[in-house]
C-alpha cells in the first residue's frame, strides 16, 4: 500500500508523509509512552511511516538521478541502514546513559521534523495509467513475490548480525570492550560495501540479480565462519557477513525499480514487505535457537537461510527473458517480460507510415 501512495501522490509527499508519521511514532515514545501497549502502538505507526517513506525515495532517485549513477545513488541510500544502527549506537553513551532514554528519542525525532521540512521539490509526477490487477509496472506480480521472498530470506539471515553478533563475539572469547569495537568494525565495512556495489553497479549492464544472488551465497559462507566460533575466524566471518551477506539491499532495489521504470514504487514496496518480514522473523528464530542450543547452531541455521535466498534470487534471474534493449546494449538490470501486442502495434504503425 505504501508504493500505491507514493505512486499516487508523487516522491515529494510520500517522503514527507514517511517522515511525519516516523517523527511522531519517535516523539510519541520519548513524551507520551508510558506502557508497553502505547510503545508498541508508536512502534506501529513508524512502521507506516516506513512503508510509504522507502518506497517513496525509491521513486524520487529513479526520477531525479541519471542512469550513470543510479547504482550509486541507491548504494548510499541503503547505507543509511546500518549508518543509522552506528548511530543508535553511539547515542547509547551520548543520551540515554545520561539525560535518559526518551530524550533520545526525542532529538531523533526533532531531527526528522527536519528532513520532512527539507525534502527538495520533485520532479513532475508521471502519469500512472490503469494497470490489470495482477502487475506491478513491468514485473509480474508472481515474479516481485519471488523477489520478495528472497530479500525476505535474505534479510531474516543477515538481520541476526546488528542483535547477536557482538554478543555471540562475547560468547566466544572477545572481550566486551574488543566485542564492540569488532561490531562496530563490520558495520562499518558494511557501508562501504553498499555503496561500492551500487557504484560498480553502474559500470554493468546487467546480471545484478546474479550478483545479489553470489553476494548471498558467499555471505552464508561468512555466516559459517561464525559459527566457527574462534575469534580469528569470527573477525573474518564478521566482515565477510556484512560486505556479502549484508551489503546487496541497494543493488537489489537498484535492479527492481530498473526493472519497472512504470511502477518502481509500487514493486519495491511488494519486495520490501518480505524484507520487513525477514528483519521481524530472522532475530526472534535466531534468539529461539541460541537460547536453546548455541550461537554456533543459530549462525549455523542463518547460513543455510541465507543460502536459501541466494536460490531464490537466482532463480528469479532465471525467469526473466531479455528485452531488445538489452540486445541493443542498453542499461537494463532486470530483463523484463516482452509485449507482444506492443510490438505488433508499432509493426502496424511503420506500415502505415510507408
């Protein structure tokens, strides 16, 4: 629903919907929560902020951006993910540790009154002309629910590494102190994997989704090392598991909307529920099974997980046949389905002009 609104409504009021209903969901917790009912409700509604606010972004970059650099552009703005748990981080020691919890909550969400304030004008909306009830701009809607499990497989894997991979460190010989900083370390790493593979996307044209796919299997690898245990192979693991198995979102959306330049909110928004699902699901199984048998037996079901969306995704390249501008050396990163009637009518039409 979110992709809908911001396809109706244009990237401009859909991130400034996003933003508002995120700011409050973060001022409602810092000034008005008391219980963990009305927590859970702020929670909600910055959950609805989310899902018109992603999407909406999306469409604003395939809009505003020029194809040379989309790649990069989506790079940077899957960034934003793990920047944002690097900052929640610090904001730990910085505010709640000693004003209080809600305060912090309270500047990040003074700070998103900001950004709503600050989202630039957009560019003409383009029309969005009726569309059968089974698609999604360009994509079968069978094809954006296989990608959707895939991401949600993939981000239920790699979703364990914010929750559990400093406390998993702890449990297998690193200090705290040396824990947090390896933490800390791999999230980094995982930013600048983001963005790099953003910009190599642009060098490519085409085959991303076979990279995502190789991105995941390498990062299940990681996910292995891990459940190693031995510190020297978890610092290999670790990094390994944010740059692979943890560094494909931008490249993924970057595919997605290539593939659907007529409705690339309303796909996105289709992939990122799964993605939702998985950041739900993934941390509560992989907390289950630690808790149960071992972090060596969690890290080792996210690795077969993790292999499991590689499949998915690689499967979902296997189901796109290529377009004539992939042909013809164009830019596309998905291939998508081709339009016999639309080849007959522009047939038609330069018969009619001879």
């Amino acid at each position: 629903c979110g992709g809908h609104v911001a396809e109706r409504l244009g990237p401009r009021s859909g991130m400034r919907i996003g933003a508002g209903l995120t700011s409050i969901a973060l001022c409602g917790m810092s000034m008005v929560a008391t219980s963990l009912p009305e927590l859970l409700g702020f929670v909600a509604v910055g959950g609805v902020g989310n899902a018109v606010g992603q999407p909406a972004v999306n469409l604003y970059l395939t809009q505003r951006v020029r194809a040379g650099s989309l790649g990069l552009a989506f790079g940077i703005k899957q960034a934003a993910i793990p920047t944002a748990a690097v900052i929640g981080g610090l904001a730990v020691p910085a505010l709640a540790l000693t004003v209080g919890w809600r305060w912090a909550y309270g500047v990040a969400g003074l700070a998103t009154i900001a950004i709503a304030l600050a989202v630039p004008a957009s560019a003409p909306k383009p029309p969005v002309g009726r569309r059968p009830f089974h698609r999604y701009g360009d994509l079968h809607l069978s094809l954006l629910a296989l990608l959707a499990l895939g991401h949600g497989l993939g981000s239920g894997a790699a979703g364990t590494l914010g929750a559990f991979l400093v406390s998993s460190a702890v449990d297998s010989g690193f200090g705290e102190g040396a824990a947090g900083v390896f933490g800390a370390g791999c999230a980094a790493s995982g930013i600048v994997a983001r963005v790099a593979s953003g910009a190599m996307a642009d060098r490519r044209r085409s085959h991303h989704l076979t990279t995502v796919a190789a991105m995941l299997l390498l990062g299940s690898l990681a996910l292995v090392a891990l459940a190693v245990g031995a510190p020297p192979v978890m610092a290999v693991g670790g990094v390994g598991a944010y740059c692979l198995g943890w560094g494909w979102p931008g490249l993924l959306n970057f595919a997605i909307v290539q593939a659907n330049p007529g409705a690339p909110a309303a796909a996105t928004s289709i992939t990122q529920t799964g993605a939702y699902l998985g950041g739900l699901l993934g941390p509560l199984a992989f907390g289950l099974t630690a808790q149960r048998w071992s972090y060596s037996a969690a890290w080792s079901a996210a690795a077969v997980v993790m292999a499991a969306a590689a499949g998915t995704v690689f499967a979902a390249h296997k189901l796109l046949r290529p377009t004539p501008s992939a042909e013809l050396g164009g830019h596309p990163d998905l291939a998508r389905p081709s339009r016999p009637c639309q080849c007959v009518r522009q047939s038609v039409s330069q018969t009619e002009a001879t």
